[in-house]
C-alpha cells in the first residue's frame, strides 16, 4: 500500500466521485492461504455464518460466465446509476457518462472489479474488459448486464454477472462513484474488501475480518475433508452422524 | 443558500459520508408555480418528455400512503445499504447503523426526504417521521419499506413508499451517505432536484433544468385546460382530433 | 346488431386494422338475467368450471379502481403494443400513435372497452375516459397502466386496471388493432364477449356460450341462496357437509 | 387445554391428515399482556430480533383485508397444495377436496386460522368464513387467496391474504394436514404459536418462547412510550440520540 | 414391498415425522416400459392431458444440472421450512435441523429423492449427494437450491435443481416431514409416485394411474415415430395435416 | 417478392387470420452486408440508438438454445393466445387449435420464424421445427417456451426462446394471427423486419428503416476495428480516451 507517488484520475469524473485513490490490500501470503482452500465459497460462507457476518451471493443469483474458474483479490468498486437524460437526445449529443475507465486506472495486478451496475445495458464492453486485464484485474464481479458475450468467453477471464446484452451503455448510465462502498445483489462491499469466487457462487470477506476469517475456515477446511475421506470409505450413514468433523 | 454558519453534522456517521451540508434551493416564486400546475406530476412528465429528461415514477410502482395528497420541494438524500453484521449479532451487540437523524439534522423548511433503502425493514420508523416533519420536512419519498403505518396515517404527513413492516432497520442497515447521488426505482435523484409527487407517480425535476421544465409544463398545462373544457361541452371525438391544443 | 348505415373510422388508424365496426351484443333481457346474479363473478366462475371454460381473471391480479362497483357488457376490444421510435425522438416528432378514439367513435351505449395494452405508460387519459363514458361505454377493463387517478375517481366510472402513472401514451405505444382477439392477464377475449367484473374479478364469458353458462350460473346461485340461509340460521358444521345444495 | 372428550374429526380427511386435535392455548392472561402492546407488532419483531427468533411477515408482503385491525390468539393451522385432477375432471367428477372445515371443526374462541394455500383460487369462501368465525375464530391469516372479498369487509372479520378472486378451490385444491408445521411467507408456525398482527404485519411467536418474547417486549415498549413522549415535547435531535431507552 | 424386518429411523427427526418407512413401489417390469418410451416427458405428458391428470414441470422451472440425463423411479420425499432460530443464533449454539440423512437411510436401489426445500441456502451439500447416491437413489428433484456444484457435475448424478449456492443449510432450514405429500413447483407428488425426468422436464405419474397412463403414452409414442418418419421422407405439410396418428 | 401465383392458406386458420401471404423481403446483397458486420447485434444496437430505434433484445432475456449461432433474415410472424377451452376439456373433444403450420407454409428461403405466444407448453415441438426448416426458415425467434430440447440441439438450427418444457400446446394455445405485428419481449415486430441475433441478443431492424441502419451501422462497425487495435497493440487508457473512433 506504500507507493512513491500518488495517482492521478483520468479526469473522466469529479475527482470527488473518486473515494479512494488506494485501496487497502491484504499481505499476499494471506490471499494465498486463502486460495488454498478446498472448497473456497462454501468453506468461507460457513466461517462467515460463525462470525456472524453476511456477504455471500449464491450462484444462482449472479452466475459465472464460465464454470471452473475462481478468484481471490481485493476488490475495487464503481457504482453505476440511470442517467437523466432520454437515450436518444444522449445519443444525439454524444454525452457519454460511463466512467469505468477511471477504475481501469486505477487497477493494481491482483485487483477484482466490482460494479453496481444496471441492467438492460453494457455496464463494461468487450474492449473495456480487454484494458481491465491489462491493467491487472484478474476478474469482475458485476451485478448487471454486460455486453460482447463471445469476447467475454473466448478471454477466459473469469467474470460473475446477471447476463449479456447488445445494448450500450454509454447513453443510458452515469458512473457516479469509484472506491465507494457498493451494494452488489443485496450485500454491502467495500474497497478492499477480499472477493473470493468459486462456480457456487461469491463471498465478499470484509477486509478488517479477513484474518479472522480465514483462521475459522481452515479449521472447517480440515474438518470437511476428513468427513470426505470416511464417507469414500464407507463409513454407514449412522455412524457418520455421530462423528464431529468441526473441531 | 447563503447562511451565516455552516450547519454542524451530528457525528452519527463518518463526516465524508454527508457529501453536502446545503442542498441547492430554487427561489420560493418558482417553486410555487410548480405548485399552481393543475395536473402536477403528468404535465411535468409530459415537458421532460418534450425536453428528453428522465426522471419519473409511476404511482403502481411507488404509491402514496394517502390518497389526495401532493408536494413540491427540493430532494436532501440518503442511502440504506445492507449491513454485514448478520441480524441477531448486531441486536446484541446493539450496534445500530441506521443514521437518517443526519438528514433530519440537514432540513430546512420546504425539504423532501428522498430515501434509497432497503426492502422488508423499516427504513424510517414513527418516531423518526414525527422529528422528520418537526425539522421542517414536507414529505418523503422513499424507495424502500417503512414501520408505524398508522402513525403515517394518522400525521397526515404526506409519503411515497413501497409498503410497511414491523421489522426494524437499526440491525439489518446502514446509512452510508447523505446528499450523494441516489437511484429511486431507477430514477437519478440529485439532492437539491425537485420532488413534485401526487397520487399519479413522483416525478424528480434536474436543479439545473427546472425552470426550463416548468416553460413547457405551462403551456402544456393551458393546452390541456382548453381541451377539457371542449370535451365537457361536447365537442364531437373527429373534430377534438382535429384541433392541436398544445401550441 | 342490425342498423340502417355502416359505421366510419376516424382515419386515426388504417381501415384493415379495425377488425370489425360492429361487435356481436346479446339481447337485453340476457344481460339482465346476468346482471340479477347475486355473487357475479363467482358464480360465473363455478358454472365456466362446469363447463370447460377459462376466462376469469382474479382481482389480486386486476383489481378494480373503485370497490363496490359491477358491470356487465359486452366487450369492445383495442391492443397496445410498444412502438418502435425512441421516446424523446417520437416526442420531438410530435407523431402521436396511440388510437383508442376509433374505439369510442364505434362505442355502442352498455359496451365495455377491453384493452390489451402496456405497462408504464397510459393507454387512457382521464379526458380520453371522459369521452369513453360520453360515447357509452359503462366502464373499462385494461390490462396496464392509465393516467389521471383522481379524475378516474371522481368520475365514479368503473374500471379494472393495473395502476397508475402518469407518464402519457403517445410516444410510446402504437395502437395495432381494434376488435381482434386479445389477452387479457393471460385469458382470451373476443370482441362481443360478456364482461361481468365486480370486486372479486373480472368473468370474460364467451359470446357463444352465453346462455348455456347463465343457465348454469343460475342453479348454483339458487344453491348458495340456501346454503346461506342454512349457515346464518345455525345448522351444525357436520350437517352442511351432508347436503347437496348444487343440484 | 384439558378436556372430558377427544374431539371427533368431520371425516372429510383421513385421520392421519389431522395432526393434533387440540393445539397448546397460553393462559389467557398471557394473551392479554400481548395484547396490552402499544405497538404490538414493531414491539414483538424488536423483541424477538433480541432473542433471534425469526418470525415475522411485513404488511407489503401479507396485507390486512382491513385496516386498524388486530389480533392475538393461537394458530390452528391448515395446509393446502395444488391437486393431481384437472380442473374441468374435477368438476365434471364433483370430487371436492376441500377441507377447511376439519379446521373449522376443531376451532376454540380465541383460536386463529393459520393457511398455507395456494394463489389463484380461493382457500375459504365468504359461507366458510362465516362457519370460521360462528365456531369461534377470532380472525385468519391466509398465505393464498380468498373469495367473496365484500363479504369479507362487511363481516368485520380480522384476515390477512394475498388478495381475492372470483375462482374457486374446490376442484383446484387439496387440503393435506391440519394442526401440522406450515410455512407462511417463508416462516415457520407450529400449531398452538401465537398469532399477533396489526396493520404493519404479522408475527409468528413460538409457543414455547412466548413468555420469554413477552418480557422483552415489555420492556422495550416501556422505552418506546418515553421516548415517544420526549420527541413530542420537543427535545432536539441530538438530545434524544444520546438517551438510552431501552434499559 | 414385502420386508422381512422393519425399517429402523436414526432417531434424527422425531418419529411422527417419518410418514412412512416404506414408500410404495411399481413393479420393476413397468417402470421398464416406462424408460422404454422414447419421448419420456413429452409423451408421459400428453398422455396424463388426456386422462386429466396434473403432474407436469417444464424445464426452464425445474432445470436438470446436466443435459443428456434421463430418470424413472419411485419418489421419496422430503420436505424442508425455515427454521425460527436466526442464522448466527443457530450458527453459534451448533444446532442443525437439516434432516436428509433420514431420506438416506430408507432409500432402496432405484428410488428418486424429491425435495419440496427452501430457496438461498442448500438443501443437500455434495457430501450429502455422496451418501445419497451409495445409499441407492438414483437422482433427485429438488425445488430448491444446492451446494457443491463441482461435486454434482463431476458425479455425473442426475438432479434437478433451481441452483447452486455456497450458503449452509444447517442454520437455516428445518426437515419436518419425510414421505409426506409435497407440492414440487406447485405440483403434488404423493411417496411412491413415479418421477419420470430428462432434458424437457420432470412428470410425477401418480402411483395408482401409473399402469393407466403407460398405455396411453405408448399407444401416443408409436403414433408420435409414425409421425416423425413421414416427416423425415419429405411428407408435405398439407398432407402431414390431414394423417391422423393418434389412433 | 414477385410470384407467378398467389400462395395458398392450409385452412387451418380462418382466411382473414393470416394477414399477407407475402411479406415485404429486402434485396438478398443488402442482407449480405449486413451478415458481414464484425459485431452484428451490438454495432446494430448502436446504430438504432442514433437514429432513435426501439427493437432490440437482450440474450439474457431472450437467450440463444445454442451459443455460436447467428441469423439474418425477414420476420415471418405468428400470435398464439392462450384459449377459452379448458385443457382436459380440449384433451377429451381433440380440438389442436395451435397453427404454425400456416406460417411454415408461406416461408420463402431464408425467412426467420418470429412467434409471440404463450408461456408454459409448447409453442413448436421438434417435428414442427424439422419442418419449419425443411420449408427454409433459417430459425426463430420465440417469445415462449417450446419442446423437444434434444431436437433442437441435434439439429444445430437456431432458435432464441424462453426455455423448454414437455407440455403441449394443442389443447392450451390458439394460434389468432399470421404476419401481423407482434410484440417480442416488448418489442414491436412487423413481417418483414430483419431479425438479426447473436449471442449477445436478438436486434429487428424495421423494414423501412434498414439500409439507414445498416449505413450507421458500417461506420461504426470500423471505428470498432480501429479502436480494438490500438487497444491490442497497447495504447494508453488516457490515450485511447482522447481518440474519436466513431467518425
């Protein structure tokens, strides 16, 4: 999180519009234990449910793209709302307000971009998505449409979503915030919050918990695979009930 | 606008999360001429039409609590996300998140309340309505469900909003801004636009296009007295088809 | 349904998209004998049982403007389907394709007009109402939105609908075809049909089977006359089970 | 809940469907302190978020047929699902599955009608009704639809329902338990829990856990009422923020 | 269905929520014939619109998890409701109400588990399907959601599910029935019912008609191959038209 | 759009039914060019909105059966209704209203089946789609379900719809009109608009209005090109920010 100089917006939106400039970042070594868990989602959603905290969105509710990919990095936000003025005089003016360039910018390798969009439209393009990796996002997690569902596909660059659309934009949203806290299918994120995604779906560890989080998950983490190992083994319905995997 | 001190926040949220102590206010004189439009929220929908703004609400999708009742004043804004505490955690930690006194702390005579909460818990109970008006707030709209539905009756105090609920907000919420950029039921609210709400629907006004919206809602509002006036004395359907009463 | 001259359209739509100038209507004293049943639609709705019908539609899902009111008519019918220019260009244009003038223009005194229209926008204006009722029509059931709630009210005139709004029509719906076959929340209408709606729904009986449902609807109204009596003077629970009241 | 005689079911269902013939009734006296609840249903939901029970059902989601109702009395419960027949075979067979008076048949004064139905046609008619409320239910709660809905309002009668419709249940609908565990809105209520609804919802507290919900809730709107009293005489927002009255 | 000893419960759920022990079952020879059909769904469900029957799930309600699976096999059923423990209260005192071991234990080769569950959380986790699977089911309807979605494609175990979620169950459900009647997406299915399913859907044939409406399918299935290679040798439509293979 | 002879109707449907025999089809080189777009939906999405079109749909509302496919040809329409027969009743008298075949029979070469129906059974099984492309439809656009999912996959012909289901539409549809106007997902249809659908989406393109589409369309269509160049080549964001591609 130390770096020589500051950075610079792009000047797309106020500079006010653009909370953090940094975002906290987890130690690596941390987001790699992370990664290191068997079963990623279900192992943190059920350490989550111990601790008493909500972040965890189903699958069904905000799909992969593609199934078997899963990501662990810190996430980076933009929030995305209806803009006032009537498609067509938008088109007609040229006034486009989509700013997830700024978010771009601002991207450190490891970074997951998170988006409070709104649906219908593209709330990021094919070739916006191609600068999104190139600048270090190893992922989205976007709850709305996107546009160029070929080019999203044949990347292999693993994005969560609501679905695909050929519809623009540009003329229909305004990006009013980066580095806010953002709501993403009902659950709260912020900044630096670790984004940890799986094909069953996403969880959002707030980073002030993470290590506590983590700690919790491990211990599930042993438990589950030896519950595993007795079931493959055969071990009758009964006696598997009587076992405590959990401590 | 201009005032003698700056108003003090009540230190229940972050001070970076009141993004404006004062909203822009319209001069007194063209708020009350809004006010003077027989048909208040369809005469506007139909100028924004004309000048390619979006910016209204269908009352089907975000009714009055009563009936008959009508306001026009500028928007001071909230937003509700959901907390990551889970529920029972937080009721016994009791961390209460909820922070719309900031936004009572705010009002000035004449103000609108304009919420983007949550569903299923009350994002502004009773009590909170009644120090709501005492401050000076005419109503509120607000995207999002409410507690104390007789008390909202029994005030006469006119309200937008999405339905009651007996669960409170303090656990499951949190206030993150006052007078940011909100979205009701996909509609852009600025603090300051102004909230011009009947039983049709609310319609929200840009600040900086009000007086341009308000030219053509006059004209539209003689056109249409003209026209009712025909169809009560009887003119035939052909020759009311004929005759163009919006110029 | 004899009469001396043809009907004339307005020109508002082509000729070949008013399917017919003259709906099929029952005799009077038919009318009559439905208009005499003591539980309107739902006696309706036990004898379209009986017979294999489907047409009735619950007031959950369409509910009436104003409880307390009935109507029993036959059904003028007009769809609404969106147009293909954007609102603000079709605005600019001043290019008006909403049509249910030629609809009043072929009313008949004792019609209902039946619209399958859409949601958002008014498929009828309070003043487009007003000339409904002058022209006959004794009430309106439309599935989407209308405009100017107050006045709807005011006017006492029945009508079934699925909110308000008071965004206009014009600019964004076309009107394709007056006296076609319609939906109607998923159930068939044709032009000449009985529509009987009271506070529990809205019955689409269908003009060909008329009497042999009013027929039936009859013996299950004597049915549920004794039955009523029965349970206000007290028979026991296990009695009522026992008799037969349907035959 | 003691009693010379066992209850004798109608036989309308096989008496393994009826799961208990009398459910466990509070003392009266208990049931009175919940009524003496100045806000009862805010005051139980707050209560109960302490305890972390879940049990409660917003307004928005299960409204009350009247307004400025309420009721307190234990839940008689009873579960329909759809049916194997076809409507038309149904009715042609006359073989109604029905079964809402084994419930009706097994009511006490003070009891509440708890119904987990199905939408679109009517779980009870108004001639049920008036059999419900003659055998001594004080009112119902009704996840599904009703019939007969100006029977319903001029009855007086205290219901909850998703709404009304003109269809009926018999050839649609079977009843499969009574006095089983149903689902209402998603929550969980076992037969002899305490029904508690007003205007703003209806709470589910478990049998079991009455008392311990009564305390708390006691308490809680003991701190209500004060505060209450101190917004109305004025104290400023930031006074009443750093008062505690909860304890 | 003969048995020399009686099955035994694991004591999981109380007794009397256990139905029955043994589920009724067809005789393997015409649960043969039915896999035998070549149309499965399609075929099933044309031939219970004849003979009135209502059992029928499309697929884009009830999705299978992977195409190209196909199952025929006597349902055993479970059903799952919200528990009235808040999650973390739960999560904390480490009481799991989920009960689908009990399922397990009185599967016998050949059985369909069917699972009227609870959406967001998972209703069976992959271990659980593991144990499922070595207990002798031979795939599940579930109307509900799923964890492990990795586990279940690479299974290759044919389920039918509304998605996957990383989200426990043991805090959030409660099992209160094991072969009781439930409602699958709004459709009964009574223990012992054949569940037929493949890509198209899923057909629950009640246990008494299944003879019934084999034949009629069968009779539908050699009309429908008729059918299929006239139009494969270039029979035109006019022609295709008039042919009657139904009979 | 010459023809020797005038079509002939299969007699399925009543004459005045079926509202061209011929629909408007553009010249085959204008179809070309508009194949050869890199980014068909999305550089013709864009297009629409500069010149102020409504008429596209999102894949994630209307999604494709096979990914990889796409399509460019004329709408040939259709509109089913649900019907007034109840389905058991239909079952029993074999009265198929459903009538496809009329719109197979007038498809010329290369025409797109476009079919506004109803949801939940079938509104083309797979023999209806073996024959909808033996008679030159090169796909469909359906606004509903259909059956045979296996069929249609086998057959790689593509086709856009709302899911699958195995239950037939013969006793529950009634085909009213062919080559009428039709409304896909909320957008208007006319026969002869060229349907153009990708992965991303489904575009109709008004008749009228295609070439000014399609010259919009190849402008932007190179602005693209260039732009994903320099972004390949690794331009700057700020950089690629300040470039106009679109003139």
């Amino acid at each position: 999180m130390q770096r020589m100089t500051e950075k610079k917006t792009l000047g797309r939106l106020p500079r006010e519009a653009i909370r953090m400039l940094e975002i906290p970042r987890l130690p690596q070594d941390l987001v790699e234990q992370f990664k290191a868990l068997v079963d990623l989602t279900g192992t943190l959603s059920d350490a989550m449910d111990e601790l008493g905290i909500v972040g965890v969105i189903p699958a069904y509710v905000l799909p992969p793209v593609t199934n078997g990919t899963r990501i662990v990095g810190p996430a980076l936000t933009l929030r995305n709302i209806q803009r006032t003025a009537q498609i067509h005089k938008a088109a007609q003016e040229k006034t486009n307000t989509q700013g997830e360039s700024e978010a771009h910018n601002l991207a450190e390798p490891g970074d997951v971009l998170v988006i409070e969009g709104i649906m219908g439209c593209s709330n990021m393009g094919g070739q916006s998505a191609t600068i999104a990796r190139r600048q270090g996002f190893i992922g989205a997690v976007v709850d709305a449409t996107l546009r160029d569902p070929e080019q999203y596909r044949s990347m292999g660059w693993p994005v969560w979503c609501r679905g695909f659309t050929p519809i623009t934009g540009k003329w229909r949203m305004q990006t009013v915030e980066v580095n806010g806290k953002v709501q993403i299918c009902g659950v709260q994120v912020s900044p630096g919050d670790l984004v940890c995604a799986d094909e069953a779906g996403v969880c959002f560890v707030p980073h002030q918990q993470a290590e506590a989080v983590l700690r919790v998950a491990q211990k599930i983490d042993a438990g589950d695979t030896k519950r595993k190992k007795d079931i493959d083994s055969g071990v009758a319905v009964a006696d598997l009930m009587k076992k405590n995997y959990k401590s």
